[in-house]
C-alpha cells in the first residue's frame, strides 16, 4: 500500500473583474449617484434670483418705481413668487401700502394702488427737541397740549390723546445729535377717520406733541 502524500490542492487564480461582474456594475452605479448628487447640491446653493429691496424707507401712498429701488441677489428655496423680481416688470402706478424698511425685500403683498390707502399727510410743527428715533416710517402718538389760561387761577388743562400709532412720512429737519432740532416740521400719515380731530387741534391754541412709540426707529 502506497504511502505517498496527496498532492496539494492548486491555488485558486484571481480573476480581472469585467463589467459581467455585478458587484462592478453596482460600485459604478454608487460612484456616479454620488458625483450627480454633489454637483446638483453644489448648483443649487449658488443658485440665486434678482430681487427688489427698498432703497430707502418706504411708507403708505408713497409711489414705488425703480427709483426707489435697488436690486439685490438672493438665495431663496421656496417663494420667490412672493417677492417682487427684479428680473420681470414692475408693476405700473403702485403705491406702498404699508412700512418697508430700507433693504427689505419689497413683498408684493407691500404693494397696492393708491385707493387703497386710507391715509393723509399731515403737517405737525414741531416746537420742542425729540429723538433721533422719530425717523420716516417709524410709529408715534400725537398729543394735545392745549394753552395755558390766562389768569393765575385758572387751571391747565391735561394734555390729550389725539391718534396712536400714526406713520411718520418724512422730517423735514433732523438734528445730526440724538435729538431733531427745534422748529422742525414732522409729516405724519393720519388715518382719514382721525383727521378731523388731528387737525382741530392743530388749530386752536396750544401745541401737538409727537410721542415715540416704544421701539420706533429702532
């Protein structure tokens, strides 16, 4: 009986994988969703649109038109139908129906025609220093300070409330302090409903005070 030793069994060969084989097929598969995905996500977040922001304060009845513009890129995901594009016409005779502050994207739900606004400019001298906050578009109540009797007898009269939070459409004079000068003269937007007592007391004796509301200017 032999005794000889088996022989060894021959070593299996490595095989160059071809595009039969499906774990190659799959790997490729991986490699290009990943590069499509990257090139997509780097395309989108430097994808922007031309949008119009206020170049300056814009309050009610003002007319919006390029002028009072100024056009900025931004990134906005979803939306961008609700701001007004600088890359299509602008609307024609609109008007400003409520506050955009000075770089605000001008919303079109901001812009309307001028029969829409319920506002009229009043003129209010103003004959004592305010804050620096009182600026066009910000809000203020208007006080009235009735003159002092005559006579040392004769009691003064509180001051009284005329309207609240009206919009202040423009200084004429704004001190470059913390203060507008004395003399200044302050237009303000009344509603029309208010605009009979508003401008009663602005002509009888005494004086209009413009109070600040609690955060206006800032």
């Amino acid at each position: 009986m032999s005794t000889d030793p088996l022989p060894a069994p021959a070593a299996a060969r490595l095989r160059r994988p071809t595009w039969r084989d499906p774990r190659l097929v799959v790997g490729v598969v991986i490699v290009a969703a990943s590069v499509a995905l990257g090139s997509w996500a780097v395309s989108s977040a430097g994808r922007t649109v031309p949008v119009y922001a206020a170049d300056g304060t814009l309050t009610p009845g003002e007319t919006v038109d390029v002028a009072r513009l100024r056009t900025v890129d931004v990134r906005i995901d979803a939306g961008s139908e609700l701001y007004l594009r600088a890359d299509e016409e602008l609307p024609e005779q609109v008007v400003a129906l409520r506050v955009v502050d000075d770089g605000e994207l001008v919303a079109r739900s901001a812009l309307g025609d001028a029969a829409d606004v319920d506002v009229r400019s009043v003129s209010v001298p103003v004959d004592q220093a305010m804050s620096s906050r009182v600026k066009a578009g910000s809000a203020v109540d208007l006080w009235s300070t009735p003159e002092a009797p005559a006579g040392a007898d004769a009691a003064a009269e509180e001051p009284a409330p005329l309207v609240e939070g009206v919009v202040v459409e423009q200084v004429d004079e704004a001190g470059a302090g913390l203060v507008v000068a004395d003399g200044a003269t302050l237009h303000v937007l009344v509603p029309s409903d208010d605009l009979p007592v508003v401008l009663r007391a602005l002509a009888v004796p005494g004086s209009v005070t413009v109070v600040p509301q609690a955060g206006a200017g800032v």
